[in-house]
C-alpha cells in the first residue's frame, strides 16, 4: 500500500513556482494554507523574490536547507522533470503538480513519462499532472489552487472523496459544503502518473478517520490495483460510493481524451462494482445521497428471520406511512431493491386495528390520516414493528405530520428510546421536517429524506454495507485445481474436441462425442452414442463453424452421418481439417451461453445469459470476475434472465439453480487454469434441459 502521509499529513510544504498574487495558481495554495489555519511551516520557493505573501522565499528547494514533506510544483509543464528531480534531491518525500499540458494533450505523453521517470527515480511520491491537489479537512491542509475553500469549507467528518477529474472535484467539494456532508480528506488524481485513484482508496481505507469513501473515475489502467483497493475497503468494513462514467462509446471516447484514462466495457466494470459491494451512483445528486446515508445512517444489525428464513437473506423492510398512496410507490422501490415486506406482527397489527380499526397492516402499514388526531397511533407502530424483530429496517413517510407539535412530541420520544435501544431496527422518515428537527435526529441515526422512495433506497444501500462487511469477514473455499497440458506457443486456438475435454477435466457437461478422422469412423462413434447426432467440423481455423455450413444436425442413421462427415470436410476449403466431431444431438428448451474473455483492464470476466444464434441481438448478459462464486454465479444467472430458463415452465421441471451456478463456476475455473494464455471460452449454446446444462459447443482462443 502506498504510504500518503507525506502527501495528506505533511508537517512541511514547499510551492515551488509560488507567486505573489494569491489569485494565481502558484499564489493561491499560500493563500489558503495561511488563511485557513494550516499549522505546518510553508516555504514559498521563488527566485525573483525574497519574501511571498509575507513568507520568506528561497530560490531553490535545496536553499531551504531541509527536506519537506510535500511539494506542490506550479511551474511550465517543459521545467516540471527538472524540478521533480531537484526535490528528489533534496528529500522531497511528495509533490503535487498542478500543471497541465502532458498525456491530456497531444505530444504530451512523451514530457509526462519523463515526470514519472524523474519521480520514481527519486522516490517522490507523485499525484498529478494536471491535477487540482489534495486537502486534509482535519489538519486544514489545502494543497491545492481551487479559490472554493475561501467561500467556506465542509465540516470535518469521516467522509473521504477523491476523483480523477479536478473540475468534479471542485464541484463535489461545494456540493458537500452546501449538505453539510463531512469530509475527512479530498484528492483530485488528474493524468495519474503516479498515485491513482486505487491508492488513494486503500489509504483511505486505513485511515482512522475516514469512515466512507466517495469516488469519481473515468477508468483505470490497472485493474488489479482497483480491485486490490476495493477488497481492502470491503475488508475495513467501509463503504465505497463511486461515480463511473464513459458507459458509453461516446462517454468512453471523452473519457480517454481528459484523462488518457483506459475506459473500458462498462459492464465489466459493474461486475467489479458487484463483486466488492461498491454503491453506483448514475447522477451527482445520488453521489451526495449515498454518502450522506452510508455516512450518518445505522447498518442493520444481522438479522434471524422469526418465521426459519435463512439468516443471511436479505432483511425485510417495515414501511409505516400516513397515505396509502405513498405506502404503495414506497412498496415499489421495495419491490425494485429487492426488499421482502412480510405483514406487521400479529400483536402489533391487533393492537393497531384496535385503535384505528380501518388501518391496513399488511405492509406498507398505513395508519391513516388518523395520525393528526390520535398521534399515538403513529409513534405505537413505529416502535412496535422496530422492535418486533421481524425486520432490518423502518422506513416512515410522515408527509408534514413531523412539524406538527403533539406528533412531534411523540415521535421525538419514540425516536429517542429507539436510539438507545441496541435490538431495534433502524429507523428513516420521508416528509417535510424543519432543519432543526432534521438535525436533532440524524444526531440519533435517523436519517431524513424528501423523497420517499429514497428512504427506501438508504435502507437498501445500508442492508447492502452491512451484508458486504459480514461477506468480507467469512472464509473463502479455495478453488479447485486443474491440470491444463502444454499448450503450442504458436497455436491460435483449441479445437472444438480439445476444448471439450478441457472444459470435461473441469466437471462441465457436455454432450457424448468423439472425434473422427474419416466417415466410416464417424459412423462408428455415431452408434456408439446413439442417434440422432450432429456432426461439426473441426478445425482450429474455423471458429464458427456454422458460418461455412460446417455444423449438420438431427442425423438419425448411417448413411446421412457419411454425407455429413463429406460435407463438413469440403466447409473447411483449405483450412486445417482435424476431422469432425460426432456428438449426441441434446434436445431442451432453452440456451443459455456461458464464457470468460479477457478485459485489458481487470482480466479474465466471465459472463452468462441468454444464448443461442440471437445472442447478440438480446444482449441479455451478466458479467463476473473469474474464477466466480457459486453466489455470483447465481447473481449472473438471475440479472441476465437466463434463471427464468431453469424455472420451469410449460411442462418442463425446474433445474437446481445452484447445480447450475457450479457449470458457470467451472467454467470459469477451467478459463482461470488456462491463464495468461486464454483469450475466449465460449460455450454457446448451453442446452437447458431435463438432465440440467449441457454444452453443445465449445470455442477457446488463445492469446
């Protein structure tokens, strides 16, 4: 992990390039260290001037005639390779630098490897180029040149941000200033020639002080180190919140063009999200939002469903409202985060339905408008269902009942026993409420939103970082592993006959076959596993072989197998021929395809979804980071729809889902034994059937 105390604690920072004027770049981060209480010593260096700002200035960084902690560099990008290694020589341990004008522009590359080169010869620890700097909220360091903080700066909290992008970050910065969102430490990483996004998350991750981490990236160069961030977040237990843009090609394209960042597929990106419990957020205001409810927000403790439901399923959700309008959009969201909502207790719901005996208690519980003037109703239900230990969580639209003076009375003491009270359920309320009475309880852990189906969300977002810190702590199997025989250096791909025996060493299923030479052999293996089957063409030349009438089906005697096998020999022209594989035709009801690739930025992904010819007009895909989980794989299963194709339906008999996560886990861990020479496995299609997957087809290219 990269140490960032000289960059975010340093007890000594040196402006090389610092200006008189506090409104320019090299002048401003003076301004604001000296206005904004930074208790550290600042030496300005400067070669026209003896004293800047009132500081006196040096000509060099060796003239200080002491090492610093932190450099902040605001010189012409030509002059930055040269300054790097004078403040390698005289013990800089980090610089900033802010100048722009390297891998961002063109020709620019070329000037920023140099940076780098200088940087690590010297062993400066580097954030930038063309980056806005780093501040430390809690020491009022402010390392950068934004004027923002002089308008007023957030709250010292446990909320740590850091983002590629400098103009975000200032904007972030100012959206947490006017939330009263509070910040621990703020970092811009620009062109990352150094530091990355990755280090500055795995440092925050550690720090004592930073509870949640909020994140803005357009891409990542180094995959591994992303997620090796991520599972050092999710293993501290906090929460990462991060804001991915370039989802499309057009956002991709701009994304490479500001930061030279590698976008990458979105989607696999996603599937990285997914695998470390990182919270998206699609829009600024979510961004906020979610920082705000992981930050100040109670986690649902673990929860043990009354009624025998497995432990570790996801808490239901308790929705008490006073319109049944509401109740049913708050039930919505529930039902789009995933969130049961079994009915109220019995003893609670009979005790409600005395007092008002035309509330509903199914859940949504509404209690009526009832409320104004039996306030009781409302504070009764809330505490009864809060500590009923039938849910996670409560979540209560109050409308403007909370600014009434005899609800509010109520709802404060309800909210305050609930506070103390270790075994209740978290409660958020949705409704208008003064900023007084909002302060006063999320001061208690009781979060406050306009909108209603944002309470919901909070407490799915919640349910989720308690789920993924739980998941951190438990122990991992350790994969099987499998024996892969030396592949050709020279060689392009597998045959179709070589990857299915592969991908049988790895426990997959595939469909009885054998490999013929000629057409009397083809008959031979034909009766040896039944008819009717289908004869391929094999050819390490021909990936797919369907594409050059090389795949013949429902052959049911001797004769049609001979014709067969003549007419996939002359499909291949004059690609290599190895013969055709004869294999038992498998007849289901569906197909499912399954496959790995390798990303250019995080790996082996495996993927699963919807198959067959039309794959690439439905796009119903889910992606995994191989080798994957039986739980991803399941995950994989569900969101591609391709689970729907193992319920049952029409007739046919439900398949054991988990029985067929195991095929996509073996399949990934067949591509994982492969390693770095795996380009692609694909299996499509997968026929789903009564006898559960069977792959009908195998392609694996080599890198």
């Amino acid at each position: 992990m990269q140490d960032l105390q000289p960059l975010l604690r340093p007890r000594s920072i040196a402006v090389i390039g610092a200006s008189t004027q506090p409104e320019k770049v090299g002048g401003m981060p003076i301004r604001l260290l000296g206005e904004l209480g930074y208790a550290g010593r600042v030496f300005p260096v400067n070669p026209g001037a003896d004293t800047v700002q009132g500081l006196r200035a040096f000509p060099t960084v060796e003239a200080i005639g002491e090492p610093v902690d932190l450099a902040i560099v605001a010189v012409p990008a030509l002059a930055a390779p040269d300054v790097m290694a004078q403040l390698g020589r005289a013990g800089t341990r980090a610089a900033v630098v802010f100048t722009s004008g390297f891998a961002e522009v063109a020709n620019g590359s070329g000037l920023q490897h140099a940076l780098a080169t200088q940087a690590k010869t010297h062993g400066v620890q580097l954030l930038g180029p063309n980056c806005l700097g780093a501040m430390n909220l809690g020491e009022r360091m402010f390392a950068t040149f934004s004027p923002i903080p002089l308008t007023g700066v957030p709250p010292v909290g446990g909320v740590g941000l850091v983002s590629q992008s400098g103009a975000f970050g200032a904007y972030a910065f100012a959206l947490a200033r006017e939330a009263g969102l509070g910040l621990s430490h703020w970092v811009t990483t620009g062109n990352e020639a150094g530091l990355q996004v990755a280090d500055v998350i795995e440092w925050l991750a550690h720090d004592p002080q930073t509870q949640v981490i909020l994140a803005y990236i357009e891409g990542a160069r180094d995959g591994m180190r992303l997620r090796q961030a991520l599972a050092a977040a999710r293993a501290a237990g906090k929460p990462v919140v991060i804001a991915k843009v370039g989802t499309t090609v057009a956002g991709a394209s701009a994304a490479q063009s500001h930061t030279a960042s590698l976008a990458g597929e979105d989607a696999v990106y996603q599937a990285v999200f997914d695998e470390y419990g990182v919270h998206r957020a699609h829009t600024l205001e979510a961004f906020f939002r979610l920082g705000y409810t992981l930050a100040r927000g109670r986690r649902p403790a673990r929860w043990h469903s009354p009624t025998g439901m497995a432990a570790d399923a996801v808490a239901p959700v308790a929705i008490v409202t006073v319109s049944g309008g509401v109740g049913i959009m708050m039930a919505d969201s529930a039902e789009s985060q995933g969130l049961p909502r079994p009915p109220m207790p019995d003893a609670a719901a009979a005790a409600l339905r005395e007092a008002v005996p035309f509330a509903s208690t199914s859940n949504p519980i509404d209690v009526t408008g009832q409320v104004v003037a039996q306030p009781k109703v409302l504070a009764d239900a809330l505490a009864g269902v809060a500590r009923s230990g039938a849910y996670g969580s409560v979540a209560a639209f109050l409308a403007g009942g909370g600014n009434a003076p005899r609800v509010w009375s109520l709802l404060e003491q309800t909210v305050d026993d609930l506070a103390s009270d270790p075994q209740a359920a978290p409660l958020m309320i949705a409704g208008v409420i003064s900023d007084e009475k909002r302060a006063w309880l999320e001061a208690r852990g009781c979060l406050v939103f306009r909108e209603p189906a944002h309470t919901i969300e909070a407490v799915a977002a919640l349910a989720k970082a308690a789920a993924m810190t739980e998941s951190a702590q438990s122990p991992v199997a350790p994969a099987q592993l499998l024996s892969v025989p030396e592949l050709p250096a020279d060689a392009k791909a597998l045959s179709e006959a070589d990857a299915m025996a592969l991908l049988l060493q790895a426990g997959v299923p595939v469909a009885p076959h054998g490999l013929a030479r000629d057409a009397d052999e083809a008959v031979r293996v034909a009766e040896s596993i039944g008819y009717p089957v289908v004869v391929k063409l094999c050819s390490p030349d021909i990936l797919h072989k369907s594409d050059v009438g090389g795949v013949v089906l429902n052959l049911s005697d001797a004769d049609a197998v001979r014709a067969a096998f003549e007419r996939v020999r002359r499909a291949a022209g004059t690609a290599r021929f190895d013969g055709a594989l004869v294999a038992r035709m498998v007849r289901g009801w569906g197909e499912i395809m399954v496959g790995v690739r390798r990303d250019p930025v995080f790996g082996l992904v495996a993927l699963a979804g919807i198959g067959g010819t039309a794959v690439e007009i439905f796009r119903q895909m889910s992606f995994g980071l191989a080798p994957v989980s039986r739980e991803r794989a399941r995950a994989m299963l569900t969101q591609s729809r391709a689970a729907a194709l193992c319920a049952g339906h029409r007739g046919h008999p439900p398949l054991d889902l988990d029985a067929v996560a195991d095929v996509i886990v073996n399949v990934s861990r067949a591509a994982d034994a492969i390693g770095d020479r795996l380009d692609t496995l694909e299996i499509n299609p997968f026929i789903v059937s009564a006898d559960g997957l069977v792959a009908a087809d195998a392609v694996i290219t080599l890198r």
